[in-house]
C-alpha cells in the first residue's frame, strides 16, 4: 500500500477513479428581445448587429419578429454570455433613452 493510504489496481490506477475526467456541456440561453411601443426599429437592428454580429438582413428578420411576434430570439448562448449581451443591451438602450427589454430563458 502507498504511504498516502491510497489503494492501487494491479494497473497502477486507484479504483472508482476514471482516468478521462467527464466533461458536460454548459446549460444555454435564448437571448429574447421584447416589443414596446417606443424602442424605434432602426435602433433593434442597430442592437442586433452591434451586440449580436448579426447581418443586416438577420437582423431585419429578428426585428420584424420582435415587432409582429412580441419577441424575438437574438441567439442561443451559455450563460455567462447571454447575461453579457443582456448587460449590453440594456446599455445601449438606456443610453439612448429607449425602454427596449431584453431577457434570456433556458433554451
């Protein structure tokens, strides 16, 4: 027995022990824009191009979402990137005086 009171296999390996560590996939986010009456949709594309890298047209499509739909998805992250893009978001919105929300939800 080692002196550390470990107890090897014949293979040198403690046992119950993997030798690869399992790694899991991080939780991700939707990141959603919502409606309101007041946010101009020349400033929800801006948003999403600057924020989201999104093309023009990408983001023409979302906004139009966010305008008919009530919400519109900007795009699935892990978390600590979809609450930086929220923080983002909020910024440049508040910035600008404009009310526009922005959420995330488990995807």
């Amino acid at each position: 027995m080692p002196e550390d009171g470990r107890h090897e296999t014949q293979f040198g390996e403690s046992p119950g022990v993997d030798s690869e560590p399992r790694l899991e996939e991080p939780r991700m986010f939707r990141v959603i824009l919502h409606n309101d009456h007041y946010t101009t949709m020349d400033f929800v594309v801006e948003v999403l191009m600057k924020v989201f890298h999104k093309t023009a047209a990408e983001a023409i499509k979302i906004m139009l979402d966010v305008h008919r739909k009530g919400a519109g998805v900007c795009g699935i992250y892990a978390y600590d990137i979809a609450v930086t893009k929220i923080s983002q978001v909020r910024h440049m919105a508040k910035k600008r005086e404009y009310p526009l929300k922005c959420s995330y939800e488990e995807a």
